[in-house]
C-alpha cells in the first residue's frame, strides 16, 4: 500500500475520533490514542525499521507529515474550545434580574431624633449644639444646681480631671446660647449625655437628650402647653392628650413633667402604663429667674420655657421596645426592623 494512501486512512479516523469530541478531557484521550508512547503513530514510526530498506524513507517521511498534521488538528480543537469556554465565561445576560443588594438602615434612635428635629424646625425652632465634656458651671452652677445637689456626687456624674466632666444633660446648651445671643431664643439642644447608671433594661450610662429653650417678652405657662400638646400629637398621633403633674427643678419654676395618653391603650389602662392610662415623657417647666441672672437677662423683662426628653424613651414607645440595652448591642437584627 503506497504511504500516503495508508496515512490518509489514519488522518481519517482521527478526524472522525476529533470532531465528536466536547471536552477538553476526550481530546486528551485521542491525543494519547494517537500520539501517546503507546499511540497509534508511535508505534507506527516503530515498525518502520521492519519495512524494506528502499520503502523506509517515504513511509517515515509520511508518517512523520502525519504525526505533524495531527498536532496541529489537536492544536486547534484545543484553541477552538478555549475561545468558546471565555466568550461563555464572559457573556453577560442583560435580560436577568440584577443582583440583590444589602442596603443599610438608619438607627431607630436617630430616626427618631430626625423626626423630633423635624417638627420642633417647623414650629420655628433653630438647632444649637455644646460639646459632651463640660464644665461643673455650665453642667450645674449656670443651671441654679445646689451645691448639695445628688445629681453632683460621684455616684450619679462621671468626673474628669481639671473640674471636667461628662455632661450629665444637654441644658448647658441652653446657657451657652444665652451667653452669646440676646432674646428672642427658640432653640432645641440635641445630644449625647452620660450619668452613672447601671446597664439594665430601662437605665442606660450613655443615653441622648433633646432639651428646648424660648426666651422672649411675654412667654407664659400657656405657651409651653401649647408648644408640648403640638409635639405631643405630632410625634404619638392626633388623638394624644397630655397632663402636667408639679415637679421640682432647679432650673425652671414652676416645673412639671409631661405625661401622655398611653399610646398602647389609649388612656384606658394597660400594664405599660401601670393601667393608669398616662406615662411621662419629660421635664419642663418655666426658665428660673437665677439662670436668667448668671446669664445676664433681665428676669423682670423676660420670661421663658424649658424643656427635656430621653431619645430613648420617645423611641421605646413609639416602637414599643422593651429593653433600652437594644439600641447599643448593635444587633442587626433588632436594626434591620425599622
């Protein structure tokens, strides 16, 4: 049989062998068939020497074309495959839905704060900010704080070095402003605050304030009312009716603390608000005439009205949270609900 028509037959099968292939794997395997230690041309090239010494010369010369023919084949199967493995690899479908992305949520403590700003900045109200380390004069002395007050000891306000503390309350606000501004004063005092307190489920050592400030010509007991029924309905619903029950502090007089109508039962009753139908929200009450003298205001001349609430509080009712100690652990869980 002349060489080229025995290779031919060879290239044949092999081809046939090649184009069914899909996998890189099966083209290995004829790789190995073929051109292996074993193959098919291996051994071929092998048997030569057995040939007659004048048909040697073209059966190698053919066999070796062969063995070059079907490297090349085997080249370009591999190359082919290559090419549609990446246009796969790299094939975008712009008709499938987009990939899910995990969004952040605000924290329901400053949800909260954002909506308190809100509706005391439509009620004409400007934001004033102080810094968390104050002084003992503007945390208690500018504020008409006893020198035997509790709320001074060691056990209830964090003391720092050089007659520094942690503030205990965000009023000192309220005398930095008047330091430096002359009425009329409508401000609200937003920020963090620190008492030593234990870390249970309705006592927290860092917890957040907004206290309020009006001062002009004319302000009365009537106006506080007024301003806190505003609020009160705003922040717990329309229906929400308030009481003031006489309190003591030492910077307002007369002072009161706000209750609202239970917004669980609606005033009738419940284990929230012990089934008295009210709970308290904050403290209030009309700006003391000695604040007004530290600061240099003529108390005969102008009148004002103060007021504070815990964030937190105002957060656990309108959310019905249960356990202050939620708001720190960072759970997301607990955040990923509001």
């Amino acid at each position: 049989m002349a060489p080229e028509k025995y290779t031919e037959e060879i290239r044949s099968e092999f081809l046939q062998k090649l184009n069914l292939t899909s996998t890189p794997e099966e083209i290995d395997k004829i790789r190995i068939m073929y051109l292996g230690r074993k193959g098919i041309i291996t051994k071929k090239l092998k048997n030569i020497k057995n040939l007659d010494v004048e048909k040697r010369p073209l059966y190698g010369k053919a066999m070796n074309e062969l063995k070059h023919s079907i490297e090349n084949a085997l080249e370009e199967k591999n190359k082919e495959f290559l090419g549609t493995k990446k246009l796969e690899e790299n094939y975008f479908d712009y008709t499938m839905p987009g990939d899910r992305r995990w969004q952040g949520h605000l924290h329901p403590l400053t949800t909260t704060t954002n909506e308190i700003i809100e509706i005391f900045l439509k009620m004409g109200f400007s934001i004033a900010y102080g810094p968390d380390i104050e002084t003992d004069f503007y945390n208690f002395e500018a504020l008409n704080f006893p020198k035997d007050h509790p709320s001074r000891d060691i056990q209830d306000t964090f003391y720092l070095e050089n007659n520094l503390l942690l503030r205990t309350q965000t009023s000192p606000v309220q005398i930095r402003v008047m330091e430096k501004q002359k009425p009329p004063i409508r401000i609200i005092s937003p920020g963090r605050c620190y008492r030593v307190d234990n870390f249970d489920p309705s006592h927290s050592p860092v917890f957040h304030q907004i206290e309020s400030l009006y001062v002009d010509t004319n302000v009365t007991l009537a106006d506080l009312i007024a301003t806190l029924d505003i609020f009160a309905k705003a922040i717990f619903g329309a229906s929400t009716t308030i009481k003031l029950t006489p309190h003591y502090f030492p910077f307002t007089e007369p002072s009161a603390e706000l209750n609202v109508s239970c917004p669980f039962c609606g005033g009738k009753g419940c284990s929230t608000c012990k089934h008295t139908g009210w709970i308290e929200i904050m403290g209030c009450g009309m700006v003391h005439p000695e604040v007004f003298k530290i600061v240099g205001y003529d108390a005969d001349k102008y009148t004002g009205f103060a007021f504070g609430m815990g964030i937190e509080r105002i957060s656990m009712l309108k959310h019905n949270i249960n356990d202050i100690r939620l708001f720190f652990e960072n759970d997301l869980r607990f955040i990923e609900q509001f």
